[in-house]
C-alpha cells in the first residue's frame, strides 16, 4: 500500500518508531550478552527460572490439535490425546523395559473395549448435532431480524415527513420519534444523534426543526452546509 501511495506516511512512522524502540532493545539485549545474567548461569538456575513459552499451558497443545485435526480429520480427540500422552511420556520406552506378552494382550483389550463402547462415536455425533442447533438458531435469528426489519421498513415508509415548522411543534412525542426514525431510513443525514442522546421531547423536536429545515432546502436545490451541528443539542431539558 505504501508503493501504491495510499499511506505516503508509514516509511517515516515506522522508522521513527524504530529509533524510539532501539534503546529498549538494548536493554533487553544485555540479559544475553557474553558473560552477562544467562551465559553465566548454572543449570539448576535455568530450570528453576524456566517457564512456559505461552501464557496458557494448552495453547500449545491446542494449537497441535487444530493442525493435526486439519491434516487428518477422521482422527478423534481420544486418538490425539493418547498419542500425544505415549509421545510426551516416553511410553514406548517403558513398554519396551517393562511390558510383558500379557500386558501388551490385556492393554489391547482395554483399547478394543473403549472402541467398542462408541465413547468417540457419540461425542462426535453430539458435536455434530450442536453446530446444526447452532446453525439452525442463527438462521431462526436471521429470519426473525428480517422480518422484523421489513416490517419496520413497511411501517416507516408510510410516515410522511413533516416539513412544517408549526406542524411540528403540534405533534406529540411518539409522532416525533418516528419522524427522527424516517430520517434515520432515508439515510441522507449522516449525524443524527442516537436515541440514548435525545432524552426530551424538547431536544427531539429541537432536531426535526433542523432536519425539516435542511431537508427542504435540498428539495428546493440549494447547498446544504455540513451536518455536524445536528450533534449539539442541550442535554438538560426537561421531558
């Protein structure tokens, strides 16, 4: 983007951030330096000051999980989880030093009894039916959203705007709001005030007056200044 021109800007701010950053570096850097704080330490000091690389103890294994359920997507949590385990704790070399014909028999029947009980089968299928619930409620969701946004187009297209300043000053306060939410529909004004700004009916009628007045002298073909003075309304009046 900066070659197309589009942040004609960025070569400067992230140079100056650069020399702004280099004496932190520095700082961080001495802790490495030759027969500075780690060089120096013993190997009962480095395993005491280890620590994880992730602030969370899982998101490494998380992360080992996403890929490998990518590169093989038959495989179940339970399968990734043992062979995660056999692989951490050196199983395989226990096995070999310990395991007799009998527990590698009695081992593989455990394993044939949890296949066989369809323990993965069900979470995968439970799985399964969540997302479609999911999915299935986002799209009830959706549809009721549209509808009631269709029907609140409906009802709003059949408000006429008043364009009267005495008219408006007739009309009671619901009559006010819908009037504030059809300009809010035909979009033209870009700094209409939210609804939680416009705690009176004084303050709402205070911005019809502007919009009417603005919207009549587009229709009459004349220029109409910018809009962000329909921001400022007093916030003390009463209701």
């Amino acid at each position: 983007m900066y070659n197309m021109g589009k942040l004609p800007h960025l070569k400067h701010v992230l140079v100056a951030f650069l020399q702004g950053a280099h004496s932190t570096w520095m700082r961080f850097m001495e802790e490495f330096a030759v027969g500075g704080l780690i060089a120096t330490s013993t190997t009962e000091e480095r395993d005491l000051a280890a620590m994880p690389t992730t602030n969370d103890i899982n998101e490494g294994m998380l992360g080992s999980w996403r890929k490998h359920a990518q590169e093989k997507p038959s495989t179940t949590v339970g399968h990734f989880s043992d062979q995660a385990a056999f692989s951490r704790n050196d199983t395989q070399e226990f096995m070999n030093a310990m395991f007799t014909d009998k527990d590698h028999a009695h081992l593989q029947h455990q394993a044939w009894k949890i296949d066989m009980s369809g323990v993965e089968r069900q979470q995968r299928e439970a799985l399964i039916q969540h997302k479609l619930d999911s999915a299935a409620a986002a799209k009830k969701k959706a549809t009721e959203k549209q509808a009631s946004n269709s029907a609140k187009e409906t009802y709003f297209a059949g408000v006429a705007l008043v364009l009267d300043q005495n008219q408006l000053v007739r009309l009671l306060d619901p009559a006010l709001k819908d009037q504030i939410e059809v300009y809010h529909c035909l979009g033209a004004e870009k700094h209409i005030p939210l609804k939680s700004h416009l705690k009176s009916k004084s303050q709402r009628l205070e911005l019809l007056k502007k919009l009417s007045a603005r919207h009549s002298a587009c229709l009459r073909g004349e220029l109409v200044p910018h809009d962000n003075d329909l921001e400022s309304h007093d916030t003390n009046d009463d209701t």
